[in-house]
C-alpha cells in the first residue's frame, strides 16, 4: 500500500497565520505529547510513522509548500510537484503517473490518498490500513473511509449507503454523496447510517492509470507534468468518484475534525494565549495568538480570536471567524514570514519609492549546519549584515568566513551561498526595480556539491 497526502490550501482560512506558502496545515499551534508546538503537518507524519506508513507515503504539493515541507519534515521525503495549482483531480492523476513511471510501483498496488492535515487519533491510520483488504474483498472500484458521525453537522459531505449491506460486514456499499446538507436533512441520512466524508480515498493504480489512459492523458510523469494544464480543473469527487460503478466505503468510530477555520482550531488548542501579550479580566473562549513582539493586551472580552503575524492582524467573534477567507480571496499581498528548508525569514520592512525603486529588508535566520543554495539575482543588489553566529560563505567562488558584525555587498548576478557553523541571524536589506521571491536562479543546493564547482 502506498499513501499520498494532499498538502494544497491558499493560505486565507486562518489569515493572518496563514498565507500562500504557509497553508494552515504548518502553524505550529498544536501541542504533543512532549509539550512542544507542532504543526498539523508534523502532527500527521508522525502518526504515519508510528504505523510503520513512513517509507510508502509520498506528499502532493504546489511548488510554493516545497520549502516549508523540508523545514517541517526534514529533507527526506518524497515529494510530488504540481506545476501549477489546480484542483484534486489533477494533483492526484499527477501522482499516479509519478508512482507508475518513476517509482515503476505495480499496477495491483492500492494507492491511498489523503489530506495532509486531519486532526485524528492514531486509531484513524490503522483503520485507513484496512483499506486494501476492503478493495481486495470487495472488488470495488473504490474504497473510501467514512467518519461515523457524532452530530448532524451543515458543515460536512455524507456518504449514503445501500439499504443491503450484511451485518457482519466490515464495509457499506455506497448508494450516493451529498455535500453540506442542511441539519434536517443531515440528521436524516445519519439515521440512514450515513457517514461524514473525510476525503480518504483507496483504488488500485491501474484504476486510474486505465482513466487516463481512456481520456489520451499522459501516463509518463514528465509528460503529464508538461501537459499538466490540459486537465480539468475539478476535484477528484467530481471527475472520478461521482462516476465510479461500485464504491465501498469503511466506517471509523474514532475522533475526527477539520481544523480549517479559527472557531473549530483553537478548539484544540491548550493555551489561550500564545506569544506576548495579557488576557485579563471577564473573558471566556477567547485566545490571543502573536507572532510579533508587539504585546497584545485583551480586557473582558469573550469568544475572541485575535491573530497577529507580519501579515497582518485579525480580530474577530470566532462564530465569524470563517468569513475571513471571502473577504481576503482577492488579497494578492507577498507573504511576509516564510520557513525554508534551510531556516525562516521575516520581511521587517518595505518600500517603493516614486521612481520605481524598492527596497525591502528581512531578518533571516539559518540554522546551524544548513545552507542557502548556491544562486544570483538578476533584479536585486542585496547588502548583508550578519548579527549572530558564524559560518562560511562562497562568492563567485570564492570561500571564507564569516561572523557577527561583518558586512558583505552582494551585486546583482553575483553567485554566493552561505552555510551556518552556528546558528546565523543575518539582516538582509534588498534594493532593486522588482524585488520577488522569484528572482533566484538556483545553482547546487548541497553544500559539498557547492564547494566542488567552487573548486574547479
């Protein structure tokens, strides 16, 4: 059995936390059972690895989530790239091509797909094992878990089952789907023994391969990655399950939550008040997450969230809380916290003056034994002041190193690199006609690699 997680999200649910490249599945607001924060991405991994799912289980992702999937998880893991974001159906056709052609894994394989983030207990992954058993007793096209639901939620899909499943059967045979129903009609399908639809789904590859074979789409990675944008942009729910002829699916008894909106995450979380700041006075279910080091101070108000990021701040009734994704669908704002595999970054300051020009300044931090990879700009100049730590640096070959306060200039299409002895913080000050994240063209990013062109 192989298992692909889904990690997608535009980052507006749990705005300002949240962003393009930090999806709501890397705050690090969770506790575990050693009283560190963790994310829902962490939290996720390690129940997978506790099954002994760790070596068979390969993420889906938008080149935007790369980074931040190497600094949550380490370096090796197996990753899928979208070439652009689409929907369901596309990442997950891209990783059926991905296991079949690169991975050369067998077409008799039961594949599992899932989200990247659910909050569960550890029963849910050894439950989800069971998948491949279903698919094989069954012989149906798809094997799908469903939650057993402990209320009649507006919020959820259900999956409906036939009326003529044996008792002892450890599967329903499903009769049809429907999404978000109103609470009647919720509480009506659960005396049916509907089940809430928690976006786990189980087939064999050749299933899907069959499918894409049948529509002319690609079934070699590299050619269904250029032909990427040629698939439809839907959810695997519409293109594929809706039209399947025999799906079965395995009810779960256990806990089970969508942690997408603020009112249903800080649910799980402990603390009420996360970073700098004072909750005093009358006030109930109300947190207070800060990630800046300006203190927040809350008197006498209830059922609050107040979210603070250099993105921006958030207060809100958490009832309200979910309106914040329509009214930030239109925000185009850069990301201005980001974690990469090497460290994080913090966009301190930023301006564009009349003529054109921009400067912008970061606050950088690389973690000890990490490296940048080895690049140049074209559109920026970039002067680096190094605050902390120590550790060497490569410009336009060159090797030496460096420490707290030294200074270096860094010119446009210059090549450097930098990797931290210790623990480095750097102040970064970039000025130039266009200052993106995308002007980085990427030569090496293994250091020894690094050390042996700079040695030719």
């Amino acid at each position: 059995m192989k298992v692909v997680l889904l990690s997608g999200g535009s980052g507006k649910r749990l705005w300002p936390l949240s962003n393009e490249s930090r999806s709501k599945q890397f705050l690090k607001v969770l506790e575990n059972s050693e009283d560190e924060r963790e994310s829902m991405v962490q939290r996720v991994w390690g129940q997978i690895s506790e099954v002994g799912l760790r070596e068979h289980t390969y993420i889906a992702t938008s080149k935007s989530q790369v980074e931040m999937i190497y600094s949550q998880l380490g370096n090796n893991i197996d990753i899928i790239v979208e070439p652009e974001r689409r929907d369901t159906f596309p990442a997950i056709a891209l990783a059926a091509t991905y296991l079949y052609s690169v991975q050369g894994i067998s077409l008799n394989e039961t594949i599992v797909v899932m989200p990247v983030d659910p909050y569960v207990d550890e029963s849910f992954f050894h439950k989800m094992k069971e998948l491949e058993q279903v698919l094989d007793e069954s012989g149906a096209n798809l094997a799908l878990m469903g939650v057993k639901p402990t209320y009649p939620s507006e919020k959820y899909g259900y999956i409906v089952p036939t009326n003529a499943t044996p008792a002892d059967q450890p599967f329903v045979t499903v009769h049809s789907f429907r999404e978000k129903p109103r609470e009647e009609e919720a509480l009506a399908m659960i005396e049916q023994a509907a089940l809430w639809n928690c976006g786990v789904f189980a087939f064999k590859l050749d299933f899907l391969i069959n499918i894409l074979i049948a529509h002319n789409y690609p079934i070699q990675f590299d050619e269904m990655s250029k032909q990427y944008g040629r698939l439809p942009k839907n959810s695997f729910d519409y293109e594929i399950v809706e039209k399947a002829n025999h799906i079965v699916a395995l009810p779960y008894e256990g806990d089970w939550k969508d942690l997408g909106t603020w009112n249903t995450l800080t649910e799980e979380i402990e603390t009420s008040l996360i970073g700098k700041g004072i909750i005093s006075g009358d006030c109930h279910n109300t947190h207070v997450i800060n990630e800046l080091e300006i203190p927040i101070t809350l008197l006498n108000l209830s059922n609050v969230i107040v979210a603070a990021s250099p993105d921006g701040i958030l207060v809100s009734d958490k009832a309200s809380s979910p309106m914040i994704k329509e009214v930030m669908k239109h925000s185009d704002q850069r990301p201005m916290y980001e974690e990469r595999r090497w460290g994080r970054y913090r966009v301190l300051d930023y301006l564009k003056y009349p003529d054109g020009k921009e400067v912008l300044t970061k606050r950088i931090c690389v973690t000890k034994g990490h490296n940048l990879s080895y690049q140049y700009h074209l559109l920026r100049d970039e002067v680096w002041t190094v605050i902390a730590g120590g550790g060497e640096m490569v410009v336009d070959g060159k090797h030496f190193f460096i420490k707290s306060g030294d200074v270096l200039i860094i010119s446009k299409a210059s090549r450097h690199s930098l990797r931290a002895v210790t623990e480095m913080d750097i102040i970064e000050v970039q000025t130039g006609s266009e200052l993106i994240e995308e002007d980085v063209v990427r030569l090496a990013y293994d250091w020894e690699e690094i050390m042996q062109m700079c040695a030719v």
